[in-house]
C-alpha cells in the first residue's frame, strides 16, 4: 500500500508524484485503521460487539499466499530471515482471513 511519506525519511520503495513523495509500505500497521473502520461500521449497523469478527472473517475475500515473494525481499523480518508466508488461501500469515469486504460485510 502507499503512504504518504516525509521527503527525509527513508524508504525502501519510493514512488514521487507531483513532488509529493510516497513510499511503499504493508502490514498490520497499514491494514489496522481499514479493519478499525469496518468493525465501527458494523457495530453502526447493529451488528453485536460479540459478531463484529465474524462477520468481517466470514464475507473476507481470501487470498493465498504471494507466489513470487521478491518484492517483500526488502522488509525482512525482525530476526533478519526474508519474509515467508505459511497456511492455505483460507487462512495464512500474510493476509489472516483475506482482503476484508465491506459491502459483503454488511449485508
């Protein structure tokens, strides 16, 4: 995903536009506030606290794990291997339950 990035920042996979620079970044940080906002949009719609995770897994797109994992070569995890993904398309350790879908969610 790109995020808005500070010009004197380092960044792995920079991207300018217009003189605004972005910088390519993933990861729970960047999927948080998407998540945050669909439970909210949820609990808006009467879905019960006790549901909201339910249903956001339920009606989540899945997605399998990357088959060429070379873009993630620059972000390697904490210990300092490169990053691997394990599980199936249903549920893995990039994507959890998959891309989350809002209108699927809601309805």
């Amino acid at each position: 995903m790109l995020s808005t990035w500070s010009a004197n920042a380092p960044c792995a996979i920079e991207i300018f536009d217009q003189g605004a620079k972005y910088c390519w970044i993933q990861g729970t940080s960047m999927a948080g506030p998407h998540a945050a906002g669909l439970a909210a949009l949820l609990l808006s719609k009467g879905v019960a606290p006790r549901a909201v995770e339910g249903a956001m897994e339920q009606s989540a797109n899945p997605l399998p794990c990357p088959t060429d994992m070379s873009m993630y070569a620059d972000f390697p995890q904490f210990s300092g291997e490169p990053q691997e993904c394990t599980g199936g398309p249903g549920h893995n350790s990039f994507y959890g339950a998959g891309e989350i879908d809002a209108l699927a969610a809601v309805r």
